[in-house]
C-alpha cells in the first residue's frame, strides 16, 4: 500500500510539473530574417508569438509620494518616495521589484520604496511598476504610476493627453544566446488598447507585427547578430501619436 500511495504522488508530481513548464501559444506568426553577422548569412524562420499568461497580483497597488507633479529640485540626488500594497515586496524576496524608468531609458529594479537618484539638469518622466515573478510589468490599474519633474533650470513637458509607451523588456544592449526566446514586455500609460482603439506595432529587421493588446511577445530563432526592436504606439485608423515617448527601441545582441 506504501509504495502504491508513493509512486501516484510521485506521478501527480509529474504531471504538475509538465503542466507548469508547457505555455500555450497563441498566434503564431512565422517570418524569413537574415542574420546580421556575416558568417550567418543563410535565411532563418522566426517565430513571433504570445502565451496565455496568468497574471500575478492584480490588485497590487502603487502610488507615488515623491516626487510631487512638476516639483523643481536642484541637480544632484533627488529623492524618490512609494507605497506600495498588496505585492511581496521587499529585500529578501527575489524578483519582486519596483522598476522605474527615466525617460525612456532601461528600467532600473529596486528593492526599497525609498531611494535618492543622482541627476542632471533637466525635465524628466518617470514610470514606476511592478513586476511578477518573471520580471514582466504588471499591467492592471494602479499596478503603475508616471509623474513629471524638473532638475535645475528648465521648462515642463508640453501638456498632452495622448497615451505612451514604456518598454520593460528587453534592456539596451541585451545579451541572449543562440536560440534563446526573447520577450518584448511594455506598458501602455494613460490609454486603453481596447476603448482608445489603439495599436502598437513590432519591427524586427524586415519584419513587422501589429498588435491590440499589451501581453508580452516572444520572439523565437532569431540569427546570430545585432538587431534593433522598434515599438511605436498608434490609433487603429493610421493616425500617429505625436508624444516624444510614444515609440521606443532597443537593440540586442544573438550570440
């Protein structure tokens, strides 16, 4: 009896870990690149593609103290204030961060609410997030916040409604092996996809991928070489939006 009541947990051990590390797919879309590299000069099929993903804490909530909308400070270490609820945040839980993004630049992971950064003279948008247990951003209500601000002598942001982009995924300069899956994870601040009728459109090389939705997209067998991500964010009908923040790149390396 011991060992039959054994080898069933062991086999229910099994199927929980098949069915945990199996993602399903969803539109998958095939295109032709040629690598970049010059010994890899031979075409390649690319898969583009998205999971079903489960989302991690969507009641997470975070909220901004410091700094204050259009607050002036002088250049050299400016203190940034949050208060987060509802997430497992905290120093000795890995992969559970803050993520904040400078005008369009990487995301930089925190592991404290309360930090000072040193900066220049000059306007700056900040986006704070958090992000799951896979490093991608949160993307429910309240699950981020964006605010403006000055360092030194300089002028605000022109006032625009328009919605923008924040890419969390991947960094600058990014490294990934031969092989490897690459994730283009984002946000979309101040519009709904859905109710503003927006898109936002994916080139990689040659290849370009239209979306209206803000899931994660995996990109798949990409060949040896440099490769620039282009994201731009749009309405449905063609019409372009006219923010500084409203497209972003970055550029990876396949080793």
């Amino acid at each position: 009896m011991k060992k039959t009541t054994l080898y069933f947990c062991f086999s229910i051990q099994i199927l929980v870990f098949v069915s945990c590390s199996l993602k399903e797919k969803r539109e998958e879309k095939i295109f032709e690149m040629t690598g970049s590299d010059s010994l890899e000069l031979e075409k390649k099929e690319i898969s583009i593609y998205f999971y079903e993903e489960e989302k991690e804490y969507p009641d997470a909530i975070i909220e901004m103290y410091a700094p204050l909308s259009n607050q002036k400070f002088a250049p050299g270490r400016i203190p940034f204030e949050f208060n987060i609820k509802n997430y497992p945040f905290g120093e000795d839980l890995d992969g559970f961060k803050l993520n904040t993004i400078l005008n369009s630049g990487d995301p930089v992971g925190h592991n404290s609410p309360i930090f000072q950064q040193e900066l220049n003279e000059g306007t700056y948008r900040i986006i704070a997030y958090l992000v799951d247990s896979q490093g991608l951003a949160l993307k429910e209500f309240g699950n981020y916040v964006d605010r403006d601000f000055m360092v030194g002598n300089t002028r605000p942001f022109p006032y625009s409604a328009e919605p923008y982009l924040a890419l969390n995924l991947p960094a600058n300069g990014q490294l990934y092996l031969e092989g490897e899956e690459v994730t283009v994870d984002f946000l979309v601040i101040g519009g709904d996809m859905l109710l503003d009728n927006l898109k936002v459109e994916i080139n990689v090389g040659n290849f370009h991928y239209e979306m209206t939705d803000i899931h994660p997209v995996r990109i798949l067998n990409l060949p040896k070489g440099e490769h620039l991500i282009q994201l731009s964010l749009s309405y449905q009908n063609g019409k372009q939006l006219e923010g500084p923040f409203s497209s972003g790149q970055k550029t990876i390396l396949i080793q």
